[in-house]
C-alpha cells in the first residue's frame, strides 16, 4: 500500500489499483473454490448413479449368461428363443458375441453377423465383467458385459447398454442448480468485494487526508475510524500519535518563548548598563560597579545557557552508562561545596545520613540533583532558616529528602514544579537569579535513573523534596 501526498497522484492511483487487485483477488479465489465445489458435486452425483446402475446391468448381464451358457453351441435362432422368455432383460441394446467378437445377436437389429470390436466386448472375451458409465446431453449411458462360459469353456459374450435420460435429467437438473446456486454467491461475493474495497479504500482515505493535515502542522486534527478492526486501531494510535505531536509541539514552543524571554532579560540588563557606560561620564568606582553588574548578568546568562545545554543533552541523548556509587559521601561534598552559599545566606545545614545506601548510578548525576535540590534550599529560605538532609533505607529503597524552612509553595503550583521555566514565585526567582530550569534538570536526571521525585510544601513553613532510587544489592552481585 502507498502512502501519497497531494503532489504524489500517481502513488493514489498506485493504491487504488493495488485496492481493486486485492479486492478481484478475493473474488477470483471465491469463483475457484466455487467452481471446484460445482465440478465435485457433479462428479460425485455421477458417480452414485453409476455405481446404482452397475449392479443392474451387470446382474442382468449374468442372467444372461447364465441361460445362454446351457447351450452347447451359440446360434442366432437359440438366443432368440431364450433370450425372448427373459422378460426381465429391459435394456436399450443387448448384444450376443461368439469368442471371436462377431455379434450372434443383436437387439437392434443392426450388428447381426459383424464384428463387435468394443472394449468392453474383448475384455469380456478374457474372463473379466465389465461396466463402464458415461454422461452425455442429458443422458447417463451405462455399457456392461460379462462371459459366457459352457463347461468351463467361453464360447461368447454378453454385451448390455442402457440409456437412462430420467436420471441423465436428474444429473442435469442437479448441474444447473449448483451452477445457479454458484452464479448467485459469486455475484454476492463480488457485490461483497466491491463493497468492502469501497468502505475499506474509504477509510484508508481519511487516515491518509489526515496524515496530509498533520503534515501540514495541524496537531490537533483526528480521524474518526469507527469499527474495532485493524483499522480502526490504527486510527486509535493515530489520534494517540497527534496528540502526543500536539503535546510535544506546544512544550517546544513554551520552551522557544519561555528560552527566548529568559535570555532576553540578562542580554536586555547587558544593554542598558553598557549603554549607560557610554552615554554618561562616570568616575572609576562607579563603573567598576556597572562592569560588576554586567558580569553577573552574564554569568546569569552563561548558568542558564549550561542548563539549557544539560536539558537538551538529557532529552536526545540519555546516558545508559552506571556505576555503583555510596550516596552519603557525594552530599557531604555537595555540602561542603555550598557552604560559603549557606552562610551568605543566613542557613544552618543539617547532614542526617544513613550509610552504606549503595545505588546503581553515575555520580555526576547524583552530585547535580544533589546540589540543585540543596542550592534551591538556601536560595529560597529565609535568614536564620535551616536546610536539613537526610538519607536513609526504606525497604529496597534509598531515600534522601532536602527540606527548608522557607515561605513555602503554593499548593496549585506543586503539580508544575518540575516543568520546565516553570517558577512559582517569578518575581523572588528573579530576584535569586533563577531561571526555572534547575528542578526540570533534577526531575530528568532521577527518572534517567530509574529513580522518582516527589514535592511537598506548606506555605510559611517550608518545603520537602523526596528523591527514591533502588537500592544495589552488593552481597547478591557478588
């Protein structure tokens, strides 16, 4: 089947006739079976008829053998005189040979005195019975013929043929009835064919409209394929697929423009304080301050590019390599790392960890979930607030949790938290030059192994994340 387009009308044309093929295909098939079905039932009728006849031809056939072999010597005068007082001989033809095939008698009235050189007269003449049945025009021929033998010695033969047209009628009936019985399912089958070509050819018609649509950017189009066919399970997957365009679409575009917004801000900062530079007279401190500012703005800028650059690396290109790594050490060098930003911040940290919690997982990403969930912490806590760490064993699972005692999120908020420039506070996330990205990276790295994430919060209280990976069974590896 080909797939077309609105510039490919050849290829329509391709799947038309490949329709039509397959559709005549059937039909073809069909006619097949049903001629073979008509030959079998003719056959096999014939056959039955035959065989019926066989026994009374071939009965027949001895009887008249047997009367004629009381004679010594075969004459014309004495057939006659025994073969008249058998009434029960009722055949079309009825032929007395002597051993060398020449006809002694002949019913009809025809042969008297030739030569019968019929096959089954010379079988005969070797000591078999013979039957043969034959159908011609409406009429079933039966020929039979059996020796004659006197005193173990065969001196002829008899040879019987009977026209029987009521069962060559009954043949023939039974013939027409098959062929019209026949005609009429083929004409069904065909009608059938057609039809469901149609209705088939019809619905691979909306699904290919609807591929042409979604080609042309409209995700939110969908095919409707009723039935619980093949078909219309494709059209389900179809539906399925553009949604999930649609979905993906609408993410791409919310990232170009949040992306676009996002880096506007720091380069729009960049601009202004440079351009204040040039059009003002400064004095050295005032513009070392400007160059200051510019600066963080672009390391804002360049923090933001890095995790952009994380995101994307992380969607095309997830890494499958692992190792088996203890979790406590990793936090105690995240902790140590973000100590200078913890005491600029006014947070007392608390590490409660549980070790050994051995996991399967690539350090670097532990240190970046890590060390996201612990910057946000500080970050979004108030002076004199606390950031407590714990890890610990849950079943099969290791657990480690980072809460605060910041101003908390709203609860509205908490089902977006993992998305992308998504920040419940723009104006403080600005503030802490944030950029919406840092939890996306967390959530992307603990679901790339194996692991879940999860987010509670109280506002004026705090906030609790809660990362799960499974444990690594050293003592089974080994």
């Amino acid at each position: 089947m080909a797939i077309t387009s609105e510039n490919n009308p050849s290829g329509s044309y391709r799947y038309r006739s490949s329709q039509f093929l397959y559709a005549m295909t059937y039909v073809a098939v069909t006619l097949a079976v049903l001629v073979f079905l008509n030959l079998y039932c003719s056959t096999i009728s014939k056959r039955l008829i035959y065989r019926s006849k066989e026994h009374s031809l071939v009965e027949k056939c001895h009887l008249a053998a047997d009367e004629l072999g009381t004679l010594e010597e075969l004459d014309a005068f004495a057939i006659s005189q025994i073969l008249g007082k058998m009434e029960s001989l009722t055949v079309t033809r009825l032929i007395v040979t002597d051993p060398g095939c020449a006809a002694l008698y002949d019913s009809a009235l025809t042969a008297a005195g030739q030569r019968i050189l019929l096959p089954e007269v010379l079988q005969a003449l070797e000591g078999d019975d013979v039957f043969n049945g034959d159908y011609q025009k409406g009429v079933v021929i039966c020929r039979a013929a059996t020796p004659i033998t006197h005193g173990g010695k065969r001196i002829g033969c008899v040879y019987m043929t009977e026209y029987d047209p009521v069962r060559g009628a009954l043949v023939r009936s039974l013939q027409i009835h098959v062929f019209q019985i026949t005609a009429v399912l083929e004409v069904f089958v065909l009608l059938f064919a057609l039809i469901y070509s149609a209705r088939f050819g019809l619905r691979m018609s909306r699904i290919m409209n609807s591929m042409r649509i979604i080609q042309s950017g409209d995700y939110s189009h969908k095919v409707v394929i009723g039935g619980s066919d093949e078909l219309a399970m494709l059209g389900r997957e179809f539906n399925d697929l553009t949604d999930r365009l649609q979905l993906s679409e609408q993410k791409r575009t919310q990232f170009v423009a949040d992306a676009s917004h996002e880096i506007k801000t720091p380069l729009a900062s960049i601009k202004l304080l440079s351009d204040s530079i040039l059009q003002n007279d400064m004095d050295a401190a005032t513009m070392r301050e400007f160059v200051a500012d510019i600066g963080a703005e672009a390391e804002r800028l360049n923090r933001m590019t890095e995790k952009l650059l994380a995101l994307t690396k992380l969607d095309s290109n997830p890494s499958s390599e692992v190792e088996i790594i203890h979790m406590a050490p990793t936090i105690r060098r995240v902790s140590k790392i973000l100590l200078p930003t913890a005491q600029a911040a006014g947070v007392t940290v608390e590490l409660h960890l549980e070790d050994p919690c051995p996991v399967l997982l690539l350090e670097d990403d532990l240190y970046q979930i890590v060390f996201n969930l612990m910057e946000n912490g500080m970050k979004y806590n108030v002076p004199g607030g606390k950031l407590e760490v714990r890890l610990f064993r849950e079943g099969d699972n290791a657990v480690l949790t980072v809460s605060d005692t910041g101003t908390g999120i709203p609860e509205e908020a908490l089902p977006h938290l993992f998305e992308r420039f998504y920040r419940a506070d723009k104006s403080r996330s600005r503030a802490t030059g944030g950029s919406g990205l840092g939890l996306s990276i967390v959530h992307a790295f603990v679901q790339n192994n194996g692991g879940t994430i999860r987010a509670q919060s109280t506002l004026g209280k705090g906030s609790c994340f809660t990362v799960t990976f499974p444990l690594f069974d050293t003592e089974a590896a080994l």
